[in-house]
C-alpha cells in the first residue's frame, strides 16, 4: 500500500518524496488544469520527466495517451519505472490499447468495473487503478468504481466454471485470469483507487473499501498546504482504520482543493 502523487515539477517531486509517498506520476497539468484548460492533453515534455526523476530516489511514473504505444516507447526509453496508459489524457486510439506485453517496463491502467480490470491485465498490465472522476475532488466516482470491482469479485467466488465462462463472454475478460480472481478473491495485481481523492478521510474510506494504496492528483497540489496536505494523506492511507489518526492528521489542513460536483 501507500499513496503516488501527481506532480509538475522536481520541487512537487520532493515533496511527495518527504511527504512519504512511494513513488511520484510526472505530467505537464494536474487532472484539475487538464479539466479547465481543454483542448488536447498529451505526454509530458521528457524534459520534466528528466527533472523529475533526477531529483528523487522513489519511482517514477509517466503517463501515456490510451493506444499511443509511440509515447509509451519514448516514456521506456527514458527510463522511468511505470507506464501509466491514461484516460486522464486525450485518448489517441478509439478502439485499442496499447499491447503491454510487447514492453519491458511496467503499466498502471485505469478500470472501472472488474471486466475492464482484466482486459488490461490481459494486455499485460502490470497495475489497476479504479478510475473515479479526476480534477474534481469529489470522491463520490472512485467510491462507486471500486465498490463496482469489490462487488464483482465477491460475485464471482461461489460461481460455478460454467457461469465463469458466461461472465467471460460477457465482460470480454480473458477466462483463466477470472477463474484466478475466483479462486484468490482479488485481483492477480495491486489495485490503487484513483480520482477525487481530496482528504485524509478520502484516502482512509478507498482503503477501507479494499484498495491497496490510493493516487491523489490534484488534491495535494491545489489545496491550501501541500506538504502538510501531502503527509496527512499518507498517514490515514497507513492508519486507514484508526480513526484517532485520521482525526488528528486532518487538523488545520488548510482548504481542500475546490471540487467539482
């Protein structure tokens, strides 16, 4: 578990690194400039990738456009530790994704049911996200992603290999990876909840909901103290079901990032 951070620059990067995260996402706008800005979001300069990645010793993360394996080729050549293929920028491929296995670097892909989950997974990602709403600071879409995926995984426990077998036509989801889920009760790879996450209290309820760790993105950078923000979020993630910590960490944090509903 632990929490990933959106950041913009090296100085963003070190606080995150202080602040506790286990690794950084590098991009050009949080998902909230994204979101006002419009037009067409892409990979980040590998100039800022580059910076980034200097100034901190926890992983980094870079996202690609959903199907742009040209900017996923970029990204691995430049060395940094995880792929993310993001909805949060502007898709270059309607229909595909990208093939991940034809790659040697790990990706994160987002999902918003337990069929999309394993579609991914099946092309070779290394990493699910629930998607919720990014930019917006309102948690109420990542809450209804991850209780989709949970609700599903539950669902298929008792399911006999014929009903397996129909739920894997229905989804598209490669059978043998549902029959795992079936068997283990939770995904074959870590899933991080994603999009809204404004609090500590934000991060603490996806963790009790079943995520192994959550990514905040706009929700430290466009809040009154980032780095008090920052370490606050990452002490509910670890002390998710004390709510003694949780309390005391949110605090005088300052004003959340405005949300949108």
């Amino acid at each position: 578990g632990g929490v990933i951070m959106d950041v913009v620059n090296a100085e963003q990067a070190k606080i995150a690194e202080e602040a506790g995260a286990v690794a950084v996402m590098a991009l050009e706008r949080v998902p909230a400039d994204i979101r006002s800005a419009g037009g067409v979001a892409r990979m980040a300069d590998p100039k800022i990738i580059k910076e980034i990645m200097k100034e901190v010793t926890i992983p980094v993360m870079a996202k690609a456009r959903i199907g742009h394996f040209v900017e996923a080729r970029v990204l691995e050549a430049l060395g940094v530790d995880y792929i993310d293929e993001s909805e949060v920028l502007t898709p270059a491929d309607e229909n595909y994704h990208i093939d991940k296995l034809n790659f040697k670097v790990p990706f994160v892909c987002g999902a918003r049911n337990l069929g999309e989950a394993l579609r991914r997974i099946g092309e070779g990602a290394a990493m699910i996200r629930t998607k919720g709403e990014p930019g917006t600071g309102n948690i109420v879409e990542a809450v209804r992603h991850m209780r989709q995926v949970m609700d599903e995984i539950r669902r298929l426990k008792n399911m006999p290999k014929e009903e397996l077998m129909t739920k894997a036509k229905e989804s598209g989801a490669p059978f043998e990876l549902l029959q795992v889920v079936a068997q283990k009760g939770r995904l074959p790879v870590v899933n991080f909840a994603a999009g809204g996450i404004a609090t500590p209290a934000d991060a603490a309820l996806m963790m009790q909901l079943g995520a192994d760790g959550v990514f905040v993105g706009s929700g430290i950078f466009k809040s009154d103290d980032p780095k008090i923000r920052a370490r606050a979020i990452v002490e509910a993630t670890t002390h998710y079901d004390n709510p003694k910590i949780i309390a005391q960490v949110s605090e005088g944090l300052g004003e959340a990032m405005k949300g949108i509903e």
